[in-house]
C-alpha cells in the first residue's frame, strides 16, 4: 500500500505528540505537581533615583535580589519533596516611598502576593506597615518602622535592632577615650533623640544635635555644615541614610572639617554599604572610624559568598562591590525560613479550609515558629517585636585608604576588644580597640586614652539689653573690664543651674537691643533661631509662638500674671461696703416683718406688747433690731415667738460674722473694679501683657496705661485713675514681687488667672541642654534652693499680702438661702396662730379636733387661752 506525503506528514506529527506525551508523563511521575506560591520583592533597582544628591546605592537592590533568586533556587534543590514552590514578583520601587507603596498595592492586587519582601528606608517600612496590617500579609522589611511593635504583620529580618546597641558602643567609645562633649548629626527622626539619650547616661554633653532631611537642598546643607564648623566641639557623630551622609562627608572636606583635631564616628547605616561609595566619597571619609554588624564567618558563608560573587559580578561587571554585607546574608535566611513557612501552611490547608486572611495570620504564626541554623548564625524572629534574634556584635572599622581597617570588636557584655572572635561568649575583657588613624593622621594607640583635650565651651548668650529691673534682670556695663555685668534673679537661677551640670562652660553675655533703643524678645529668640546666639537669657517669658523657634527649659518662676493695687484707706462710709445695697434694705425689711409677726403673737397675751399705739411702735422695734447684738429683754410668752426669734437669730449670727470678715477684709485689700465701670488699668510697656490684659481680663484698650519702672508704677498708683493715675498694674508676678520687695507697705498683689507660662531659658531646637537644664531646676525647685533664690532677691520688710481673689461683698444672692428660712418659720408660726384664732371665734371646743390630739398641741404652742376657754 502506498503511502501519500500528506499522510507521511500527519503520521509523522503523530507520533511527535505521542513522543511529548509519554515524555511528560515520565517527568510527572518523577516530578510530582507542586503548587506555586506567589511573593512580593520590592526593591530600588537603580532604574532612577529620587534623590537630588549625586550618590547614588542601587546596587543594594541588585546584590539582594540576587540574594533572593539564589536563596530560592538552592532551597529547593536541597528540598525537592516539598510541595510548594515560592514564585517571585518583583517590583522597582525607583528609590521612592510612594513608588513602594504604588507597588505593594499592585502585588497585592494582580498576583495576589502572600507575603512582601522589600523596605529599604524608613518611610517605605512605615507605609508597607499598615497595609500589611490592612491586608493581613506579613511585610518582610530590610529596614527597621519606629513603631513595628503596633504592627502585627511587620517583620524586621534584619539586625536594625542592633541600632540601640551602636548607641551603647558609641556612647561607651566617648567614655573611654573621655570625651565630654559631641555633635550629633543626624536624620530628621526619633532616632537621633535615642543617640542623644544614650549619650546623656555616661555624662556626655551633646554640644549640639543637627536634624537634616533627606529633602535639604545643597544650599541648606552647605549652611548647616559651615555652621557646625564654627563651633568649638570637632567631635562629630552621624547616623544617617548611605546617600545623605555621602553628600555631607563630601562637603565637610570641602569645608576643612576633615583636617587634623576632627573626629568622625559614623554608624552602620553609612558603613554596611561603604563598599559600594564612590571613590570621592571614600577620599572624604579617610580616618573617620564607623560600626558595623559582624557576622560570624563559617564555611557555608564562604562557599555562598564565592558562588554569589560569581553570578552576580556576571550580571553586573561595572558594579564595584566585592563583599556580600550582611543584608543579604539576613534577606537568603529570610528566604528560607519563608519556604518554610509556605511549606506547613500548605500542609494545614489540606486538613483544614482556610480564607485568604486566615492563610496570611496561619503564615505569620509559622514565622514567628520557626528557627534554623542558617548563614551567619541562628535565624528566628522573636515573637512580640518581629525582629531577629541573634548575638550583638559590632565590628569598629577605621576608613583607610580606599577601604577600611578592623580595629576591634565590642559586645554589651565584654566591651571593646581586639582577639578574633571564634564564638560569641563573655570570655573576652575590656582590652581596648587597635591604634586609630583619625583624619590627617591624628593617631590614638588606645581607647582609654584621649587624644584630643576639647577646649572650654564658651556660650553666647544673649540677653535684653536694657538696664532691666533690679530685682528681676538687671544689665550693666563695667567700663574698666568693658565687659557687660548681669545680675537679679533670673542671672541667679541661670549660673546655679549650670553650676550644678558640672561642666566647664564659660559665658560670654551678648546685650540685644533695637536700633531705636527698644527690646523686642521675639526677635531675640529669632537671634537664637538663627544661631547668632547660643542661648537667650533674661525675663523672657515661655509662649507658644516663640516655642516655634526655640526650645525653652521649665519655667523657673511662677506662672500668670498678677494684679497690684493700693491699699484701702478706711473712708466714712466703709462700714456699708461689706454688705450689697439689696441685702440692706432685705435685711431691714425683715427686721420690720420680724416685729410685725412677734405682735401679732405676743399682743393679746404679753402686756409688754400692749398700751398706746406709739408705745406698742416702739417696743416692737426696739425688740426686732436688738436681736441684732442679742440685746432684747422682752419676754416671750407664745413658743411660736420663741421659735421664730430662736431662727431669726441664727440667721443674724452668720450675718454678722460674715459682715465682720468681709470688713476686716476690706480695712487689707481695695477691691478691683472691672473695666465697666471706668478704672484705669497699667501695664508694662513694651510687653505682651497688653494683648493678655485684653483677651483674658475683657478691659479695653482705652482704659490701659503703659508705664517703665517701678518708679512710674508706684506713682501712679499713690495718684488713682481719678487724679491721672491707675487703679491697679497687671504684670507677671516676677515683676510683681520685685516690686513689692522695693515698696513693701501701701500695697498688695493679687493673683489672677494662669495665663502664662513663667520664665524660661531659650535654646536652639533640639538642643540637648534643655533637658539638663531642666532637671537641674526640678532638683532646685525641690530641695528648696529656688525658694532661697527668691527669698534672696524679693524678700521685703514688711509682709506682703496675697490672696487668690478680692474680697468679695455679700449680696442677697448668696443669702437668700437664711432669709428663706426665717421667712418659712415666719409663715408657719402665723399659719398656726390664724387656724387658733378661727376656731376660738367659731366656739369649736378642743375635743373636736382630730379626736383631741390637735388640742393637746394647741396647748403646748399657745397654753394661757386654751385655759380661759375651759373654764367658760
């Protein structure tokens, strides 16, 4: 038979199919299906750069991605049983945050990643933060988030932890090579705070603490830089991004802050990628000495190190790093211990069905569980803060030439030592670290030895210029020393405050004043914002606005402001004052009415009631108004009188004792008048206190005075509104008590609402003398030395007499309460005598009323008639 081509053709394609077929079953049959597991990689690749400086670090991106596909390829080859396989998606995050969030969302969405590996900075860890918690996915981040302990779904898989550890190592360095004094440079976050903290506990003054952004211009960093190179501190200690602190070492050089006598300590931050920094970058760092996260060698690492040198310098011929750091080490075990987790979550969903959120809780929980011995140690995140657990040991590297030269390890247990380390344990001492080479070849062969002597630090301050008041702040000027003189008790408060730091600081007072002679504080503390100033001192009061630009210290003296008068000359008519116009004339009418009432039921039965109309007048006002000193002789025959003079005199008594305090009161202090009635009120010239009198004491503009001195406030005072003077001056207390302490008799204070917020000392932002400061004058406050201070300076003669609010006058108001009362008994005591009277006129006898025991009480009240009218 014989065969077409056509049909040679289709025979042929048959048995090709047939062919792939039994080949593909083969395979199946060997290799089992597995199911694919989606996973997010979000990294800067280097295909742009957001950052405005030249420097760029994409090759981060590049070396730990190559990490990651390695990480996969070879986990699965030692496990091919396993039933999962973990898919990579990867994203370019450009350098951006907002490109990483872009791209965690896209993940999230198109592949449906279950977990994201990614977060090279800060920003892009705190961003993924939240969504991972939104989407119930764990983030595995590179980088550390502040607040990772809020975050259930954050995990840190790298050993940022050990940044409170760099502090401990830095802080300990100082120590040893007993420096007193350090600049710290760092980003604008929370972190540069913990450095200075940490600092703090070993008695180290942070000088100064610069907070630059990532978002600074050259112009502004430039400025800043120029600005810390004239200060006298040349220790400088930097914890910034590889980028930022590329850019400033470049400029420092540039400005000669890299010669001989400076000293750089830079952190891991800088120093994990210093491999990857230009070489002007290098140049620029030369002897600057950094830490860095050490990792224990061991022969996997090395057999890894050279198979990923090999793939990824084939990759990347142009990239110059050399040496794997230890994030890509700690992302290859991240790997890992994700196939891992992967792996027995899949095996739990084949028992168990679980949802698209219960599968990344399931995840999470199995990350948390698992721990194995992987590159470079042990590898298991601590449950609780999603961080690895592992030994902190830092490496200490002096920058040499075109790389870096180990020093010396440390340990938080053994401290800085030099023997190589075998194993991570505590049986290394203190010995030190190795000779250091500092910028321009400055060389320490010990760290317990100092080689710099850091030279006193002397402190502009600026203060008013005015001469200031006595008591308070006084400014002079010693012609023969043509230096400027402060003294009172705010110059006081400020030198016993920084005598008790104990630091060897020397002032150098710098008056401030405007060219027209006034003193503007807010343009003081401006001088402060702007650096020409260390500090600001005086009586310069802590507000909300300048807090903008400064940072102020507690306040030292009392808060608020004050109200100072004259004291009350007794006139004619002073004994009415206690009392307001309508409890006058209630008060008599009631005596009247309680006169009227004692008549009506004492006239028919008490004969010192009776007689002539003008006779009867006289008795009953004589008794009424002697109940006013408990002088009335009447005697009472009805108890319904005797309980209603029982009551009324109770309501005299408080009365009288109320008028008496009141009086005594007013004979001490003039009661202050509102600004609706008319008084002229002073104030401090120049000051803030104007608006505050406005705003929180509602006077008008109209009724305020300005006065300068003591002098002009006591004169016008002594003169009253009336003679063109003022009834009272509102100041700050401070002033206040100064000046009763010159004029100790013929006036008083009272104090007002808090208002303000007392005096302060003004520092730079960020300054970490405000702290001190301000325990040192907690420390005062308690042990009783501010007391004595203002003891020493506002001390007076005569007692000054302060209260809390004017004396205030009763009115009918507060007493309408005993009025009602004897008002009542009044009204009740009629009631009875009127339903007596009645019924005596309507001849009802006794026995008829409620069965007689009305009567019995009709007898008690009013006994004599109820006898005459038996006896009918």
């Amino acid at each position: 038979m014989k065969i077409s081509s056509r049909e040679r053709r289709h025979l042929s394609s048959l048995m090709l199919m047939l062919l792939c077929l039994q080949i593909y079953t083969k395979a199946q049959e060997e290799n089992p299906a597995y199911k694919e597991i989606p996973v997010g990689v979000i990294l800067d690749m280097g295909s742009s750069y957001s950052y405005s400086y030249s420097y760029s670090y994409s090759g981060v991106g590049k070396a730990v991605h190559s990490c990651i596909t390695m990480a996969v390829s070879e986990f699965y080859m030692v496990n091919p049983h396993f039933q999962t396989r973990i898919v990579i998606h990867h994203r370019d995050t450009h350098g951006d945050p907002l490109h990483a969030l872009s791209a965690a969302l896209d993940l999230l969405e198109k592949p449906k990643v279950e977990a994201i590996i990614g977060s090279e900075s800060t920003a892009e860890a705190k961003f993924l933060a939240v969504l991972g918690d939104k989407a119930r996915v764990p983030i595995l981040s590179l980088s550390p988030c502040l607040s990772c302990n809020k975050h259930p779904y954050f995990l840190q898989v790298t050993q940022d932890e050990n940044e409170t550890s760099q502090f401990k190592a830095i802080a300990a360095m100082a120590e040893s090579f007993r420096w007193k004094e350090v600049i710290v440079i760092c980003e604008d976050s929370d972190r540069g705070r913990d450095m200075t903290n940490t600092l703090q506990t070993k008695s180290i003054l942070v000088t100064y603490r610069s907070l630059i952004s990532t978002s600074f211009s050259n112009e502004l960093l430039q400025e800043e830089l120029h600005r810390l190179s004239t200060m006298q501190t040349k220790i400088f200690i930097m914890h910034a991004s590889p980028s930022l602190a590329s850019h400033l070492l470049v400029n420092a050089k540039y400005l000669g802050m890299m010669d001989k006598g400076y000293k750089w300590i830079i952190t891991s931050k800088t120093m994990e990628f210093l491999n990857l920094m230009d070489d002007e970058v290098i140049e620029s760092m030369q002897g600057a000495v950094g830490f860095k996260s050490y990792i224990l060698q061991s022969r996997d690492l090395h057999n890894f190190t050279c198979r990923w040198r090999r793939k990824y310098h084939a990759k990347n011929p142009v990239m110059k790093l050399k040496e794997i750091n230890s994030y890509a080490i700690w992302v290859y075990n991240t790997v890992s211990a994700l196939a891992m987790a992967v792996e027995q979550v899949e095996q739990l969903k084949i028992k168990d069905v679980l949802t698209q959120s219960q599968r990344g809780t399931t995840l999470l929980n199995q990350m948390l569980s698992i721990s194995f011995h992987g590159l470079g140690g042990v590898f298991q995140l601590t449950n609780g803060d999603g961080k690895i657990n592992a030994a902190q040991v830092l490496e200490v590297v002096n920058v040499i030439d075109k790389g870096e030269k180990r020093v010396g390890f440390w340990t938080r247990d053994a401290g800085f030592f030099t023997k190589k380390i075998g194993r991570v344990n505590n049986s290394v001492s203190d010995e030190g670290l190795e000779a250091i080479i500092w910028p321009k070849g400055g060389i320490t062969t010990n760290s317990s030895h100092r080689m710099l002597q850091v030279s006193s630090k002397n402190l502009k301050i600026g203060i008013p210029g005015k001469h200031g008041v006595a008591k308070v702040f006084q400014v002079k000027y010693d012609t023969q020393t043509n230096a400027t003189v402060v003294s009172g008790f705010c110059a006081d408060v400020f030198r016993t405050v920084f005598k008790g730091l104990g630091r060897d600081i020397s002032f150098q007072f710098i008056p401030f004043m405007e060219e027209d002679g006034t003193i503007n504080y807010d343009n003081l503390i401006y001088r402060v914002y702007t650096g020409e100033f260390d500090a600001a001192v005086g009586d310069i009061t802590i507000m909300a606005n300048r807090s903008l630009y400064v940072d102020f210290t507690l306040p030292y003296t009392d808060l608020g402001l004050g109200m100072l008068s004259r004291n009350t000359h007794a006139g004619m008519w002073i004994f009415m004052e206690p009392l307001s116009s309508d409890l006058w004339l209630v008060s008599a009418c009631f005596f009247i009415l309680l006169g009227f009432v004692i008549w009506i039921l004492e006239h028919p039965t008490n004969e010192e009631f009776q007689g002539s109309s003008s006779q009867q007048i006289g008795t009953t006002l004589w008794f009424a108004f002697s109940t006013l000193v408990f002088a009335h002789r009447q005697k009472l025959q009805s108890n319904l009188s005797r309980f209603i003079v029982t009551v009324w005199l109770f309501v005299v008594l408080v009365l009288a004792s109320s008028y008496t305090a009141t009086l005594s009161s007013l004979f001490t202090i003039e009661q202050i008048r509102l600004a609706s009635k008319g008084d002229l009120i002073g104030y401090q010239g120049g000051s803030f206190v104007k608006g505050d009198i406005v705003r929180n004491f509602n006077f008008k503009d109209t009724s305020l005075r300005p006065y300068s001195t003591f002098e002009e406030y006591a004169d016008a005072l002594s003169t009253g509104s009336k003679k063109g003077g003022v009834d009272a001056i509102i100041d700050e207390i401070p002033y206040l008590k100064g000046f009763l302490a010159q004029y100790p008799s013929g006036y008083s204070m009272v104090v007002s609402e808090v208002t303000t917020s007392g005096f302060g000392f003004a520092f730079p932002l960020g300054s970490p003398l405000v702290p001190e400061l301000s325990r040192q004058i907690s420390r005062l406050r308690e042990n009783g030395s501010l007391a004595k201070l203002e003891k020493k300076w506002f001390k007076s003669n005569q007692q000054s007499k302060d209260s809390k609010h004017a004396s205030k006058i009763l009115n009918l108001k507060d007493c309408r309460g005993l009025f009602l009362i004897s008002g009542v008994s009044m009204a009740v005591a009629l009631s009875i005598f009127l339903f007596y009277f009645i019924h005596e006129k309507l001849h009802f006898t006794y026995t008829m009323l409620a069965g007689g025991k009305l009567a019995f009480i009709m007898r008690i009240l009013n006994p004599k008639p109820v006898v005459e009218l038996e006896t009918r």
